[in-house]
C-alpha cells in the first residue's frame, strides 16, 4: 500500500491509484508503507533469470493486486522485450562492462529513446493504460521537456489506447537529435508543441494549465510518479549479479554504486532496492555544476539555489523532488512533520535537518555519499575511459559526471558500479570535443537519420498560455 508523504492520517490508497494520480492531493507523493524483502534464496533464483523475469518479481511486488499476474508479465516482454531492446544479448537488458580496476558501468541506456528513463517509463505506460482500461477510464496527460524526458513519455504512451498525450517544448535549446526523436514520434495519441519561449516557459504553462478548472483533469508525465521508481529497482538487482559474476564475487559480498543525479529518482531506487535486501553499501550521489544534493549530503541542508544550464542537462535541476520521500523516512513517516518540512522549503527556498531533530549527517548515516563534477572534468573523463578502455567505451557526459565523482569519492576497496544512463550519441557535441569527431560510435540502424525523420513533428505556438490552451481543448 502507499500513503502520501504529507498526510498526518496515513490514508493508503493501492498501486493503481498512486499510478494514475501521479501526485497526492495534498501535495504530498506517495510512498511505499513498507518495501518487501529479497530473501538470499530469491537471489540465487534470479540469477537464472532474464531481466523479464526479475523485474516481474521484483516489481511484481509493487504492483500487487492492482494488476493480474499474467498482464504484468506481459507488460513485462513487451517493455523489455527485442522490439525496445534491439541489441540485449541473451536478455542482458542491463549490460555490466569493466573500465577499470574494479570500476564497472551498469549500462541502461540500451532503450528505445537510448537514455534510462526508457527502463521506468516503457512499464508505467503500458501500466497505466491497462489499469484505465479495468477502471474505463482515459487520461491526457500534459508535460514539458527541454530534452530527454518528452521523447521516453512520447515513446511509452504512443501506441497505448487509454492515453494521449499533449508535450510542451522550446523552440530553442534542445539538441537535433532530441528534437528529432520527439519530433518523429508525432502523430496518433502524441501532440508535440513548439513553444516561441524558453524551457522555464514552457513548465510556467503546464502548471498554469492544470490549475485551471477546465484542465485539471489533465495528467501528469513526471519523475515522482511511484511507478517509475518501483520500475527502477529490477535493475540495481540484475546489475548486483551480473557484478558480482564478473568479480568472481560470493552472493552477499557488497557494492558500491555511483549515480548520475538530478530528482533523486534513480537514486531513491537504489536506496530502495538496499533497503529490499540487496548488498549496496555506499550510494554515492553524482552531480553536475547543479549540486544541490552534494551540498544536502555534506551539509545537512537542503537549499534551493536555482539551476544553471550545463554540458549534462538532463541533471540541470535546483531541487530534487523525490528527496521529499526519504526525508519523510528519516521523520519517522511523519506526514505532517514532513509537509512542515517541505512547505519551509518551498517558501525560504532552505531548509535543514537540524531544524526537525536530525542530524546534519542524517544522508551519510544513510549510507549516502556525493561528489561534483564540471565540464572540464566531464570532457577529460570522456578522454580518459576512451583512451583505459583503448577506444572500446566511449561514455555520455552524465556518465561521465559519475565516473569522475566515483574515481575522486569512492575507496574502490569494492567492485564500484557506475550507472550509465545515456547513450552518448545522443550527445555527440560535447563527445567529439573529448576525443574527435573519429571516435564517435556509429549510430544504431534506428536513429540513423533522426533529425530529419523528426523535423516536421513540432506544432509551432506562440509563447502564449491561451494559444495553448485553445490548441489541447480542440485536440484532446
Ligand atoms: C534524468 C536523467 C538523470 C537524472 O536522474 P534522476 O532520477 O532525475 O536523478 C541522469 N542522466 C540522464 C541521462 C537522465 O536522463
């Protein structure tokens, strides 16, 4: 059952409502009450699975009742399935590879749109459109993007009978490739529209929008949905096994991760998935130029200083929403100390631990550490993983982000597993800057000619709330 992160009455609601309602109403984001436990068993039975087969179980439990068994499971090869994941060798979804000693990259950008939101996203699409389906019920949801996210929602939704689905994006600032993968994807259940403004405009619109009465049943294609981080956990379980198999490690013996972050929804994932049991000992939190979380770690305060825009933009954020759920875990599941705590920071933009009775090192007593990193110390990591690993593995630069912090933060006494969450021909400025045009990896069949199949895909608008709003109302 989940209950929200602000509600003094613990109110549960089951996965199905926390799914399509995205957010509590008051405000809050629903929480897991308590996380099911990976037995050692279960973890030497999942050692013969595909990926298909640990993420049933593993997120299974998540799900509940909220969905028969055998649609879950067929959720399940057709998220993961070769249609999404054209080069899983052997049902690998999440290939683990060396970079150094004992320096791995748990790969997850193996998806259709070729960063990890795929992983997350792919599930919860056809989750929600198959929990519409027992309610007879349909959604439109509304959502804004200045990259990555727009074209993995458009990617999930498209196709599925329940959903539609309305994307606001600049006209500006987003790279070709992005703009060509969302552009390509228009037509059917996905509306891309091409806001004459800025990102920021863009996210001013949606919750405009929402807030009028005539929309607001519209909704929302976010990274607090419980969904997409129940659907994360699968992966820091198949890539712990896939670790310890290349160690030569003994089922139990420990890990540490390093995580390229922006909303903490990866990384609360993998709080999670340590939590369940599996053998995780440091988490350690990666940023860029935007180190909100590195400062919260170190610190012990949570500070909202706005967000600059950097060479890994997908981590370009000033607060990281899904904290809101581990901070109500250090409260004691206290919903209203936690809604204090949140309505302090949304209104001073600061807030501190030390203030609700914690310690300033509530994070590391967690088991979190972090580090930040920089363009210059992005481009040269690039260079040095292409040159280790003698031109085998050229990394994005938000991997790049966790490789540096992991080789300045973590004590590689063990195996250390990066999580890679982008394919780095999505990123291919920053890429050649590191190490030439040369060592650019050739494209996947699929996104040969991206920036043309996707050119035509925009509907242009104004950068005007009601041209917007006139534009959904005649199309939803
Ligand atoms: C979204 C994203 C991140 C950050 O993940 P969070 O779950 O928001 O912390 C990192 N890298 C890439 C490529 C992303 O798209």
């Amino acid at each position: 059952m989940y209950t929200s992160t602000r509600d003094p009455e613990r109110i549960e609601v089951g996965y199905d409502e926390a799914l399509i309602s995205g957010m509590a109403p008051d405000g809050g984001l629903y929480t897991p009450t308590d996380l099911p436990e990976i037995s050692f068993d279960e973890l030497e039975l999942y050692q013969n699975l595909p990926y298909t087969g640990i993420f049933s179980i593993v997120h299974g439990q998540f799900v509940g009742k909220s969905l028969p068994i055998d649609v879950q499971m067929a959720n399940a090869l057709e998220a993961y399935g070769p249609d999404n994941f054209p080069d899983a060798v052997g049902g690998v979804v999440t290939p683990v590879r060396r970079i150094g000693r004992g320096l791995f990259l748990l790969d997850l950008s193996g998806g259709p749109t070729a960063a990890f939101k795929d992983l997350a996203l792919q599930a919860v699409g056809r989750e929600m459109d198959k929990v519409l389906e027992q309610r007879d019920q349909k959604l439109v949801l509304l959502g804004a993007t200045s990259g990555d996210t727009g074209s993995a929602a458009e990617h999930a939704v498209k196709d599925r009978e329940r959903l539609k689905i309305f994307m606001l994006s600049p006209q500006e600032g987003m790279s070709e490739f992005q703009a060509g993968q969302m552009g390509a994807l228009t037509g059917g259940n996905v509306h891309n529209l091409s806001v004459d403004g800025a990102f920021d405009d863009c996210q001013d619109m949606v919750k405009r929008i929402t807030a009028n009465p005539e929309f607001s049943d519209l909704g929302a294609v976010n990274s607090i949905n419980i969904g997409r981080i129940t659907s994360q956990i699968p992966y820091y379980v198949a890539g712990y096994l896939e670790l310890m198999k290349q160690t030569n490690g003994e089922l139990g013996d420990p890990m540490d991760v390093v995580i390229p972050s922006g909303n903490f929804g990866n990384a609360l994932a993998g709080h999670y998935a340590r939590e369940m049991g599996i053998p995780i000992r440091n988490i350690i939190l990666a940023t860029n130029e935007n180190d909100v979380l590195n400062r919260l770690v170190q610190t012990g305060q949570y500070e909202n200083r706005g967000s600059q825009i950097t060479t890994s933009p997908s981590m370009d954020i000033g607060k990281s929403s899904n904290l809101e759920r581990l901070f109500w875990e250090f409260l004691g599941q206290n919903g209203a100390m936690t809604g204090r705590f949140m309505r302090q920071f949304e209104t001073e933009k600061r807030v501190s631990f030390v203030e609700y009775g914690l310690s300033r090192t509530a994070m590391k007593d967690a088991g979190f550490r972090s580090g930040t990193s920089s363009h210059d110390a992005r481009v040269s990591t690039i260079a040095r993983v292409y040159s280790d690993t003698r031109g085998r593995e050229v990394i994005d630069p938000h991997t790049a982000d966790a490789v540096y912090v992991a080789r300045n933060t973590a004590s590689m006494d063990i195996p250390t597993l990066v999580l890679s969450t982008a394919n780095p021909v999505k990123f291919e400025g920053i890429v050649a800057r590191a190490i030439g045009a040369i060592g650019i990896p050739a494209r996947s069949k699929r996104f040969e000619d991206i920036e043309r199949l996707g050119r035509d895909g925009f509907v242009k608008l104004p950068n005007d709330v009601e041209a917007v709003m006139e534009y959904i109302r005649d199309n939803r």
